[in-house]
C-alpha cells in the first residue's frame, strides 16, 4: 500500500480516537433494583433527579415523587418532559420539580390487575394489591431513605396502569396523593362490579386529585369510554363538594398515542396555578390566597415558589416610590420564612434591606447568607462594605 495513503489513514484514525474521546454520555436517569419481600422477586427501578438536586446551593430543597407504571416505554418522555416544565433552564415553571421513578414490569397482568380475572385458562391475574404493597410500602420508604422526597407522591398509569392507579384512588388508604389514570382498561369493571367499588368508597378519596384521560379508539371501545365517563360521573355525585378530579376526552388520540399528551394535561392539571406568573400577582395578599386555593385543592402545603416570589421582590424594590419599596421587605421575608435554609433568600433580604437604608438588618441577612453558602463571595464583600459605613 502506498506510504502516502498509509500515512492519511493513520491520521484518520487518530482523528476518530480523539473523537471518541471527546464523547460524553448524556444522562437523563440511573437504574436501581430493590428486593421485594412482598413480591418475592427483585425490581428494577429507574430514576431521573431534577436539575438542581445536585447544586450545593439548592440542598436544601425537597422534592415530590411521580412513580410511572410501564417505565420501560415511559420514562425517557415523561423525564424530559417534567425536566422542562420544571426546570429552572427553560423558566416554564409550570409544576414544582420532582424525582420522577419509572418501574420496570415483570409481569403486567399479574401486578397491575386489582381483581381476578376469570378466563378458559388459568391465569395469575389479580395481584395489585400485592404490587401496591410493595410501591407504598417498600419502595416509597427506600426512596425517602435514599433521597430529599417531600410528603407528596403522584402515580402515573396508562392501560392497565391506569386501571390500577384508579383501584388506588378508590382505596380507603393509600401512599399516594394524585393520580393520573391514562385511558385506564376497564373490561373488567362491569356495571355491578363498579358499584361495589363505588358503594366501598370513602371521603378519603375525595382528599385526593384524579385526573381520567379517554382515548378516542372509534366504535371498537366505546364501553370503556363510557365506563369512564360513569365513573367520573359517580364520583362527583358522592362528593359532598367539588370534587377534585377531571376528566378529559382525546378524540384525536388512540389508546398508544394518548400518553404523552394526557401525562402534560394531567400533571398541569394538579399543579394548575402553580405556575402563575409574577405579572398577575398584585400584592402578597392576593398571593398567599392563591397558593392557599391550590393546597386545599392538593391536601398539601404547597408555599409560593422561591423564584417567583424573588422576581416579586425585586420587581417591587425597583420602584421610584418609597413606599412600594417597603412592600419589596415583605416578599423577601416570606420567603425566609418559607424557605429558611436558602442561602439566596437571605441574601436577596440582605439586598433589600440595604436599599432602604437599613444597615444593621442588611448585614445580619448577608452574614446569615454566608453560613448556609461560605462560598458566597458577594455576601461576604457586602458584609465588608457595609461593616465600614
């Protein structure tokens, strides 16, 4: 072979070893596995955290926990999706963070059917229950273990899924606190046995959000529809106020197209008004009652986002009127309040209060600042600057 080419190949090839070398992965997740007691198997278990669970400035926050059903085709899209709903880098700010979980199946009928169901051939159908069991009872609390979790968990279905995240609805008692039922597979539910279900049902649900997705599949499932559509109808019957559910109708979407879109409706549906922008909030008045309609809604305190109430504060601080500056404090102190282990919150305090004029006060929140953060340069220029006047 020609030493010329020889030469160009050798050149090539380190050209693509250097580029390989360059290739970094990009993560959305890491797989677990947990033995279960009450399944007496070992579960798999994949997990996307949110983008600021590892900034050191953010360890103090919490996070609620979505566990999906059929993770192994759902968790790529609904990571990404809650990603940008969520995070700080795309400012949609639609709903709170959350650590998304998706499990991986070993055998759907059997973990996700609440009733046995009785066919020619014998089947193991009918262990929800048992499956449950080991979400509320053996995963949820590993996670607690392993993670920041806050007291709020949300559990996502979709066909049979979905079936089982409305079993767990109706229960008297349940680790969850919403669910989002996705065009759920009620073959099974009967009229009759719908209203044992129905008549078994307690106001405990009523403390809980339902969102019901129903897929358009034409003239070949319309009782399924309509067995969702009676359910939805039933509960708000028996609900002595309104009841904290919705249903909502797909008619462009099929039974393996419905997912996405009715996990984005869904999960905004819960955390509806979460996202409220600062320019629709007129006073700290008008803003406390709003997050006080959406945490009896949820039956969670859900305090008014950080950021949001910073871009409040600081908005207000920058008015010619010296009085609407005086309102800025006001913001600024709800969120210490609210988020005591922040070190930003203290800082922007910090800021504030030096723009009135009050020293003492601004150096006490800056100094505050620099403990929860010692690597807070600016507090620690403030705290020199202002020590000296």
């Amino acid at each position: 072979m020609n030493k010329n080419i020889i030469a160009v190949l050798l050149i090539l090839l380190g050209i693509n070893l250097i580029k390989s070398q360059d290739v970094e992965q990009i993560l959305i997740g890491t797989k677990h596995s947990l033995w279960s007691n009450i399944l007496n198997e070992n579960r798999e278990y994949w997990v996307s955290l949110p983008d600021s669970y590892k900034d050191q400035k953010s360890s103090y926050k919490t996070y609620p926990i979505l566990i999906v059903l059929d993770g192994d085709s759902h968790f790529k899209s609904i990571a990404g999706m809650v990603n940008y709903m969520s995070s700080d880098a795309y400012r949609s700010w639609k709903i709170p963070e959350l650590i998304v979980v998706a499990i991986q199946n070993v055998d759907r009928r059997r973990d996700y059917t609440p009733d046995k169901i009785i066919t020619v051939r014998e089947n193991n159908s009918g262990g929800g229950d048992r499956f449950l069991g080991f979400l509320e009872n053996e995963l949820l609390p590993e996670l607690d273990q392993t993670y920041r979790t806050a007291p709020y968990r949300i559990l996502f279905g979709h066909s049979l899924g979905g079936l089982l995240a409305t079993h767990a609805y109706m229960k008297e008692k349940t680790g969850f606190n919403s669910y989002i039922a996705v065009d759920p597979s009620f073959g099974t539910w009967d009229s009759e046995t719908m209203d044992k279900k129905l008549d078994s049902l307690t106001d405990q649900s009523f403390k809980r959000f339902l969102y019901l997705a129903t897929a358009n599949w034409g003239k070949r499932n319309i009782r399924n529809r309509d067995r969702h559509v009676r359910l939805y109808e039933s509960l708000n019957s028996k609900c002595k106020g309104e009841l904290p559910a919705k249903l909502e109708y797909f008619p462009n979407e099929s039974h393996s197209s419905v997912p996405i879109i009715a996990f984005h409706n869904g999960i905004s549906t819960i955390f509806e008004g979460y996202g409220i922008s600062y320019r629709d909030v007129e006073d700290k008045e008008q803003l406390t009652q709003h997050f006080q309609t959406l945490s009896k809604r949820l039956s969670w305190h859900v305090p008014p986002p950080e950021h949001l109430v910073n871009q409040l504060g600081y908005r207000t601080l920058q008015s010619e009127n010296d009085k609407d500056k005086s309102k800025a404090l006001e913001f600024f102190i709800m969120n210490v309040e609210n988020y005591p282990k922040s070190p930003n919150s203290y800082d922007s305090l910090g800021e504030a209060y030096e723009t009135v004029g009050n020293t003492d006060k601004a150096i006490d929140n800056y100094i505050k600042s620099l403990e929860l953060d010692p690597n807070n340069e600016r507090a620690k220029i403030k705290i020199k600057e202002l020590s000296k006047s």
